[in-house]
C-alpha cells in the first residue's frame, strides 16, 4: 500500500493494488488455517502460539521499515502509522482485541 501510495504511475498504482488484494486473501486464509490449528490447542498452548506470531511481527515491521523506509517517507506514512495499521490487521485476522 506504501508504494502504491507513493507512486503517480497509474500503471504501478494498479499492480501494487492487484497485490495487495491478493495479499489480503492470501493472508485471510493463512489466519484460517492456523485458526483450525490452534483450535486443537490448550488454552495455555494458544496463548503461546499468539505470542509467537506477535514477537514475529514485531520484529518483522522493524525490519521492513528499516529496508523500505524511502518508500514509505515517498508515501508519507511515520513508522507509528505503519506500525498501528500492522496490529490492526493482525487483530482482525486474529479476531481479538489489539495487543
């Protein structure tokens, strides 16, 4: 979304939103996957296996932004921004409250 964001191309703003869809549905159905997963989990088990995701993701938005950041500053977006979005998705995909 920050490139597509970033970009005036039309060409490059309609690529980066096909992907972004599909990312989306990609990501839809991995969270249904382990979903299934976790179900079959102790409560402990899932709370474990959230964490985990989570210290992943963390440390995965550092390092996208550190790697992306001229792309995002081209597309105005801070790393707070950047990260609020992230945990808001994550949250839908978990279908929780945010961390």
């Amino acid at each position: 979304a920050a490139l597509r964001d970033a970009t005036r191309s039309l060409l490059l703003r309609s690529i980066c939103q096909r992907i972004f869809d599909e990312e989306g549905a990609h990501l839809q159905f991995q969270a249904f996957m382990l979903s299934q997963f976790r179900k079959r989990r102790q409560p402990l088990l899932q709370g474990l296996i959230k964490l985990a995701h989570a210290v992943l993701l963390a440390f995965t938005l550092l390092l996208v932004w550190v790697e992306h950041r001229p792309v995002f500053r081209s597309a105005r977006r801070t790393f707070r921004q950047f990260w609020k979005e992230t945990w808001r998705e994550f949250d839908l995909l978990y279908g929780t409250s945010a961390l």
